[in-house]
C-alpha cells in the first residue's frame, strides 16, 4: 500500500463526526425519515447511529462481524453478519436469523451490501483469510429468498443503482475496476457484465461506493486517501476529495437537502507510525457538496 500520497487533488473543506475511531467503519446508510446516520465498525461487531441535529451518538453491539445494513420499511435493519442475513432491531436489541448461504463456508464473512430499487437487499462475502474468488454476492429477496447472483468474487463490495433503476454498479476490489450490468427491477436479474471504471495503482484499491442525481459514482478508495467522483460512461475521473487518513472506505448522500457526504475510514492494520501521523483514521467525515445523493431504499421484507 502506497502511504505517501503524491498528487492531491482538490482540497475539501471536512468535518469530524464525533470522537470515535472505528477499527473498520464501513457502511454508512442514511435514514430520510428519522434523519440519523447508521454505519458498522466491521471487526468491533458494532452499529453506530448519528443524530446530526442533537449531535448524539449510539452503539449497538452484535455477535458476529457487521457487513452491512439496510433500513426495513416496516422498521430496524437487515443486517449482513459473518453467518448471513439476520433482522435487527436496535431499539429493542432483538436479532433474528434469516438465511445463511454459506454455512460451508466458515473462513467466509460477510462484507459491503445494499438495497436494489425495487427494495431487495444485496449483499457478498469475503474470505477471512484472504483467499481469491471465495466470495459471491447474495440477492435476499422480501419474501426471504436468497440468490446467489456473482461468484468468484474476491472481496465483494460497493454496490450502486442508476437512478432509472435500468443499472447496476459492482466493485470486487482486487479487480481495480468497477463492472457494470444491465439491471432488471421486475426480477432483481442482472446480465451484461461488463468494465466501465479500471483504477490505476496510485488512486489506492477502489471499495464502497454512492451515486449522485447526475449518475455519477463516489468511490472510496482503500490506501487511497480519498474519494473520487467518477463518470462510468466516459470513464473520466471529475473530482477527488482529499481525506488526511489513509484507509478510507465508504460513502454515502444524507442530510436534511441530501447533499451532504458522509465518508467511513479505517485504522486496521495501520502502524504505530502511521496512526501517528493520521491520527484521524478511523473518524467519520462529512463534506458538503453542490450535488445531491437519493435517499436509500429500504427492504421491502
Ligand atoms: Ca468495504
């Protein structure tokens, strides 16, 4: 991982949310209705919830390792956990299993997810140790289904939807690239594969990822310090928000005008050294942009 990041960029004006420096904040969702912010800290095992206008924060702790969540419509959270997909309920603090996909497969965990347009949730998994094209990426359906939709997948994380609902977006990190597929709400298919984004080694490895109201993708990149704005059909890169931390993991829209961006980074496996001189690895930012983000959407089971 390259640490001295040479050519930056376009300095943004950023805030630091709270005291907290996650191990492996990941997966930031914002709730429209109740304007909070829910995020993980993957390997602490931990939901966190913001409420930007009282300033307060919450900690919800878990059995297992936290991938991600999704809101429910009816209310709590859908979680992706190392042993598959469970409901939640953080005010109550009750979990209860769905499915598991891969009870053969323990070194697996699960990683980034999201919900698809027509409120199914998303979600793939990683190997423990390291090991290339374990994962998959899972589709769980309302009524509970689940389907296994990629396999051979590395590392499976940021997922994004065009917002015609026609396409989907795909990072399997150590591909550098992110893969496009023609998206079919009806049906939750997704067919087509094909690369629209291939990252050179100096933007740092390419992981969670949002999309704005003009289509275009904000991409964290691991190792990166930053953000990037992206266009997936010219391929161009159009800006890049410089964070002062190096692991910097995902992204997404919130806030009351939904144009506020909230980014999750990392301290894992860092050095003494290096926590040292980016002793805010690990914080939440939040940088207000001149583009909107659309609010998440819910699971519809
Ligand atoms: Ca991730």
């Amino acid at each position: 991982m390259n640490m001295n990041n040479p050519k930056i960029l376009d300095e943004v004006p950023f805030e630091v949310i709270g005291e907290g420096r996650a191990l492996l904040g990941e997966g930031p969702v914002w709730d429209e209705k109740r304007q909070r912010l829910y995020w993980v800290d993957i390997l602490e095992r931990r939901i966190y919830r913001y409420d930007p206008a009282g300033n307060a924060f919450e900690r919800f702790e878990l059995p297992q390792y936290v991938g991600a969540l999704a809101l429910r419509e009816r209310g709590g959270l859908v979680l992706a956990l190392q042993d598959g997909f469970h409901f939640y309920d953080p005010d109550e603090g009750r979990l209860e299993r769905v499915h598991d996909p891969e009870p053969d497969l323990p070194d697996n965990r699960f990683n980034d997810g999201k919900c698809d347009p027509a409120g199914r949730f998303w979600a793939g998994t990683m190997s423990l140790s390291g090991r290339e094209q374990a994962g998959s990426l899972y589709r769980l359906d309302p009524d509970g289904r689940v389907s296994r939709m990629l396999e051979k997948v590395s590392i499976s994380n940021g997922l994004a939807w065009s917002g015609n609902g026609t396409t989907m977006y795909f990072i399997d990190t150590p591909t550098r690239c992110v893969r496009a597929f023609d998206y079919d709400a009806e049906d939750g298919s997704i067919r087509n594969g094909r690369v629209v984004l291939r990252f050179a080694e100096e933007e740092g490895s390419p992981d969670g990822m949002t999309i704005d109201e003009e289509g275009m993708l904000w991409i964290a990149f691991w190792g990166g310090h930053r953000v990037g704005r992206w266009d997936p059909r010219t391929g161009r890169r159009l800006k890049t928000l410089a964070l002062p931390v190096p692991l910097v993991t995902s992204c997404t829209f919130g806030g009351e005008r939904m144009n506020e961006l909230y980014v999750t980074t990392a301290r894992a496996g860092l050095s003494d050294e290096e926590l040292a001189r980016y002793p805010l690895s690990g914080a939440l930012f939040r940088i207000t942009l001149d583009v909107r983000g659309a609010p998440a959407v819910r699971f519809r089971g």
